[in-house]
C-alpha cells in the first residue's frame, strides 16, 4: 500500500473506517484465523503479559496512555486498528506496515477521542471488547462471559503479544469494572491504577459534563456497579460518589493479582515529575522494555479564568468529598 492510500484511509473518518472494516471482515476471518492459531497456541509460554491502565474519567488517563505508547516500545491500540477491531491481529500488521513502530508525538485528545491527532494515534477500542460483553455492560463480575468467549479475548492479545514480541499496553477506563475478568484472561496482567486529586477529579467532570450536555440524573462515562442508585442523588453528590465506587471497586479486584503486578500512579507527581514517573512504570512493565522517543513534560496549570468560574462549586464537593473514605474505602 501507498502513503496516498494511508491518506484515504485517514480521510474516510472515523465512521467510515468502522464501516470498512466491518465490510472486509468475512474476507479477513480467512486470513486471521490461522494465524490466530498459529501464534495463540503459544499463550502459555509466554513471559510477556497485557498491561491494564485503569482508573475514574478525568484522572490523566489518556495523557499516561499517550506518553506510554509514544515514547516506550510497545505495543498498543491504534486508531487504525480500532477500524478493524473485528481483526485486530490483522489491524496490528496494517499499522506496523504504514508506521513501522514509529512514535504517534498525539499529545491532544477529546474526552479520550485521539482521532484527529491520526491514524497512529492511541485508541481506547471500547468496541473490541463490546464484541463479547452483552448490552455494553460497564461492571462485568466474574463468570459473566462463557469460558470460550475469556479463551477468544485471551488467544487474541497473547497471538498479537507472541507476533509482536512486546507487553500489549491496553487503556479503556471501562476495564476499572472488569478486573475479574481480566484476571480470567490474563492472571498476569500488571495493573496500573493512576488516580487524581478528588476535587480536581471532580471538576474535571462536571466540566466534561457540560461541554457533553449530560443530563443530571445520567452519569458520564464510566458506571459504577450501583449507578442506578447514584443516578437520583444531586448532581454533586453523583459525581463525587461515581469517582469514589470506580475506585472502591479497584481496590476490592486488584487483590485478585500478585501484588508485584499492581502499580499506583498519581496524577499530580505524573506531571511534577513526569520523566521520573515514566522510568517508574517503565521499570514496572518490564526494565529491559526499550525507549522510542523521548519523554515529553505535562504542564497542568489552570487555564485563565477557570478557578473563578469552578471556585463556588468546590465547598459543595468538598462536603461530600470529606464523607468518604479515600484510603481504605469503608465508608459509605
């Protein structure tokens, strides 16, 4: 394929890749199943593992993701793979044909959205998973999904990690509700669980909400397990116990993983510190992982005029902040 090519698939937008890849997909099952076969009876073998980056919205998620996939050597979700999430094995080999594991330099994002910033960009690829999870469930407990849809999902990302020879670097915030599944398909996957000031996490939200027009009984992005009660409190109240109950139902699963394979990373040293911080969770995923590109610095400062507009709504949350117990999350 052409650079020209590479440039029609950027122009047909994001709906129209989707579209693509759904008309080829009968046509590429032929040439992924045996490949699938071919490298997922090796899953067993292997010493390379996912890498889970989870967490409640708004918390710098998508930036982690961002500095991660950019500047370490691994491999992750594209948004061109995401047009071909129903073959994702084969998505990976497009990707690598058109960038050949060059850095993506997307340091910009919408609510988590990368496309504008291209092809190369990172993906959450919330559809990949919807392919086995009834009714784009959040919350999926254990035992939800039949042994042969955990062994689908697992041979898929242990075939891309064999083929590729790297730790498979997946980041969809909705995955903060599946670690008993995730435990199902990977009982090695390392965990890393960046968290963020409540206040600021909080804000960071309602504003999110307003630009989204979310209404006020409806949660934004991720639902907790008991959304359906959180749903008829006020709007500040909902927000403050949604980031609370994503993150309580962090700590309860993470237990499920040896406790190596857990790592914490804290928003506000991710920016103070931020090429620190990426040798860290470097060393964590595997110290002998190869650098691609050089680590870019955060810069956090408020933009101009925020903190008169958010400042009246910051004793309302903070009274409901201070109810609840953000370390060992007892308190209801």
């Amino acid at each position: 394929m052409t650079l020209k090519e590479k440039f029609r698939f950027e122009n047909m937008g994001y709906e129209g890749l989707q579209r693509l890849g759904k008309l080829l997909k009968p046509l590429l099952d032929q040439y992924e199943k045996p490949q699938l076969n071919k490298y997922s009876s090796k899953t067993n073998s292997s010493d390379l593992h996912p890498v889970f980056i989870i967490g409640p919205p708004r918390t710098g998620s998508t930036i982690l993701y961002q500095i991660l996939s950019n500047s370490l050597d691994l491999l992750y979700i594209d948004n061109l793979m995401d047009g071909f999430h129903r073959n994702l094995f084969f998505g990976a080999k497009l990707s690598n044909f058109f960038f050949n594991n060059k850095p993506h330099k997307c340091y910009k994002s919408r609510h988590g959205d990368t496309f504008r910033c291209g092809l190369h960009a990172p993906s959450e690829c919330g559809r990949f998973w919807y392919q086995w999870i009834p009714d784009r469930k959040h919350y999926v407990g254990r035992e939800e999904l039949s042994p042969q849809k955990i062994e689908e999902i697992r041979n898929i990302i242990y075939a891309l990690i064999k083929k590729f020879g790297k730790p498979f670097l997946l980041k969809n915030l909705m995955n903060s509700l599946r670690l008993e599944m995730i435990k199902q398909i990977a009982p090695q996957a390392k965990i890393i669980f960046i968290k963020r000031n409540p206040l600021d996490t909080a804000l960071s939200i309602l504003r999110a909400r307003k630009e989204t027009q979310t209404p006020k009984n409806e949660l934004w992005s991720v639902n907790p397990k008991n959304y359906k009660e959180l749903v008829k409190l006020d709007e500040y109240e909902m927000v403050v116990k949604q980031i609370y109950y994503i993150e309580k139902q962090i700590y309860h699963d993470q237990k499920l993983f040896p406790k190596g394979n857990l790592l914490t990373v804290h928003y506000e040293n991710l920016c103070d510190n931020t090429v620190e911080e990426s040798y860290r969770i470097k060393d964590f995923i595997d110290p002998q992982l190869l650098k691609k590109d050089t680590v870019i610095s955060i810069n956090r400062k408020p933009k101009k005029g925020k903190d008169k507009i958010e400042s009246y709504l910051k004793d309302k949350l903070e009274y409901h902040i201070k109810k609840l117990d953000w370390e060992n999350y007892e308190r209801k």
